[in-house]
C-alpha cells in the first residue's frame, strides 16, 4: 500500500522540503522518512525533495492509506474520493497528536467521536487514546463506538538528534512551547522565572510559532532585557544545538497530549520542572522530584535546578539506577513509534 499524508497546515518551502519545527511539521516529516514514497496531499501537484504533493482527486484509493492528521474532515476525505472515483472506498488512518479538550465547540466534539468511530484511528499516547474511546462511547451510537479500531504508542524523538551538552556561564531558562496560548500558561512561566531571577542570575530562551511571536504577549516578554525572543529555529540542527545548551525548562501548561518538546529537552540533558499533573507524571519515572503544586514550588524547583544543576542531574540519574538521559531515550525513542505505526497500517489495511 501507498501512503498519503494529511495535513492542512503543512508548508512546504521553496526546496521542495516541508518547513517549520512544530509537533506536526516534524510528524510529517517523520512519516515521509517512515514510507519511502510517502505523498504529501496539497492543493496542487508538485515534485519535491523525495516526494510529491498531489491533490485529495489524484489519490489513488484502491492502493493508498490515507494517514489523516486533520482527524475533523476524514468523513469530507471519504465522500469525495467516494463520489468523485464512481463509488471507490478510500482507506483513511486517523492520527491523533494533540489533546481532545481543544476541541471546544458543540459540533467538533461530535464530529471528532464520529470520525474516530467510523476510521482507524491512531493516537500519539495512551492518554489521548482514552479520550477519543471516551468521546465514541460518548458521542457516538453504541454500535459505532463497539467497531471502533484504536491504537497508540508515545511520539518519542530521535536519539541521533542529540548534541554534546554545552554549559553556559549563566543559566538558561527555556519556555518549552511554541505558542502563547492560554492553555500554556505563559503568564505562571513569567510570575516562576521572575521570582527565580530575583535570586539567581539567569536567562530565558523563547521560540515561537509565527503568529504567536508578533502577539502583544510575546512583546511584554521581549521587553525584558533577559528574555530573548526569537522565531522557530530554521534547521533542526539547530534545535538541538539549542537545546544542548538549556539548562533547565519551566512547563506551565494545564493540558498536553503527549509533550514531545519536553521529552526532546530532557533527554538533551535539560532538567525539566513539571506542573504536577497526569499528563507530565506520564513523561517521567514514578518518584521524579521536579514536579510542583504551587506557584511557591515551582519557584523552589526551578530555583535548585539553575543554581545546581549537576546536583540535580545526580539526583536524576540515582531515581533511575544509571542515566536519567538514558531512562528518557529508552522509554521515548522514536523506534517503537515507527515499528508501531507500520504495524497498525498493516493490520488495519493490508
């Protein structure tokens, strides 16, 4: 079988190579890596570094899987291949890689449980899987929801991304996210690393998505003359260059499906301090000591991790019996992603 990948919002750049650093942009290129002559669906056909772009119409729904990251419009995919190829049905994989609770809107919500209950659907962790089994049990009638095919496996990166740690002689403080959406907290991340700053020299890194670094916030932040805010490295070495030189994150956000931003920091050696919530405990080894209730802890922790950092990277290492690096590399490699994506694609449709 063939693969077609899904997702509107995908650029590709004048190369002929898919642009930008983000969680899907980096799914996409990961999936084109995955299946040698992997399709990328565009609104025009065009010839690219080691693939092609083609339009929903040149699909090919006898030999081609469609693998749908913009999970809401799978039912449209089917309908026009269906009424366009004289009644052909197309075979379409959902892939599922951000949290369900974006979805706010009274049709969405719906619309999604259909679309998980009538297509094979893919999740990037075992906590996004229990949400859409939730939304079809939910939303959808019971006949539906008992047939529904779900699989999931964490994101996890590449271990040959990572750098040779770089220390710097003042601390840097990454904001591990690319947008300054409400879900993300930005203004916790601000209060912490203030109150952080009044005790311990140190200097905080931001990398934005576009549409969020010309926001009014990103510009307060700007404003701040120990802030650097900047754009979305250009190439992915320079993402882990980066990272090999953060000392520590400060994750503030309320909700994530998985967290591969985070995951990549820890195992390039940042030491990571989490909201104490189910979707970061997941990330981690049970008993991880960098995981705050309060406003007030947060400080605490990440105050430790700027001021000592070796001592806590000690520490890490001893809850884990080894290398905490290590632990993170082996519990989010990205090999179990591929072995079990290929698997779902052929147990579902070969």
């Amino acid at each position: 079988m063939k693969i077609a990948i899904k997702r509107e919002a995908t650029v590709i750049s004048e190369d002929g190579r898919v642009a930008g650093h983000d969680s899907g942009a980096t799914l996409v290129r990961r999936f084109l890596r995955l299946f040698p002559e992997a399709q990328v669906i565009g609104p025009v056909p065009r010839r690219c570094d080691g693939f092609d772009v083609v339009p929903i119409a040149f699909v090919d729904p006898e030999d081609t899987v469609i693998i749908n990251m913009d999970v809401l419009d799978s039912t449209d995919i089917w309908n026009t291949i269906y009424r366009e190829s004289g009644g052909a049905h197309a075979n379409i994989m959902n892939f599922v890689w951000w949290p369900t609770s974006d979805l706010e809107s009274t049709v969405e919500r719906p619309t999604m449980a259909l679309s998980c209950a009538l297509f094979p659907t893919f999740a990037n962790s075992e906590r996004t899987a229990s949400e859409i089994r939730e939304l079809t049990r939910k939303l959808t009638v019971s006949s539906l929801a008992e047939q529904a095919k779900l699989a999931w496996v964490n994101l996890g990166f590449r271990l040959d991304h990572v750098k040779d740690r770089q220390e710097t002689d003042v601390p840097v403080v990454l904001y591990p996210a690319i947008y300054l959406s409400d879900r993300k907290r930005p203004d916790l991340f601000r209060k912490v690393v203030e109150k952080v700053r009044d005790k311990v020299p140190l200097k905080v890194e931001m990398r934005l998505q576009e549409s969020h670094l010309v926001s009014e916030k990103a510009m307060q932040f700007s404003r701040l003359n120990w802030v650097w805010v900047g754009p979305l490295t250009a190439e992915r070495n320079s993402y882990w260059e980066a990272l090999a030189h953060t000392t520590a994150f400060l994750a503030t956000a309320a909700e994530e499906s998985y967290g591969l931003s985070y995951v990549e920091a820890m195992g390039a050696g940042a030491i990571g301090v989490f909201p104490n919530l189910e979707w970061a405990r997941i990330l981690v080894p049970e008993g991880y000591p960098f995981l705050y209730d309060t406003e007030d802890e947060a400080t605490t922790l990440l105050t430790r991790a700027v001021e000592d950092p070796d001592a806590c990277r000690k520490e890490l290492d001893e809850l884990v019996g080894g290398s905490f690096t290590g632990w993170i590399n082996e519990h989010h490699s990205d090999d179990v992603f591929d072995r079990e994506v290929v698997a779902a694609v052929n147990n579902w449709f070969a």
